[in-house]
C-alpha cells in the first residue's frame, strides 16, 4: 500500500527565487556602477 505522505517538491522553492534575485540584482549594480563611471578606482587613466 503506497504510504499517503506528502510528495517529494519539484522545482525551486520561493526561498531560492529570493536569494537568486537579491545576488542578480547586486551584480546588476555593481556592472552599472562600473559602466557609468561612478567608481573612481576603475577609471584612473586620463592621457594629457
């Protein structure tokens, strides 16, 4: 007789989809913050 407990989950948890989008989002930040010149430490070289 098959045992009526609850079945195994499938699929990502709403926990996971969290983590994922706060770690995505400061990548995203970082890249932009890059891009758009605002860290002063990446854009050093200025010729003349």
């Amino acid at each position: 007789m098959k045992d009526k407990r609850k079945e195994e989950n499938k699929g990502i948890t709403l926990i996971s989809l969290v983590v994922t989008i706060v770690v995505l989002l400061i990548l995203a930040g970082v890249s932009i913050s890059m891009l758009t010149g605002e860290n002063r430490n990446i854009i050093t070289s200025k010729c003349c």
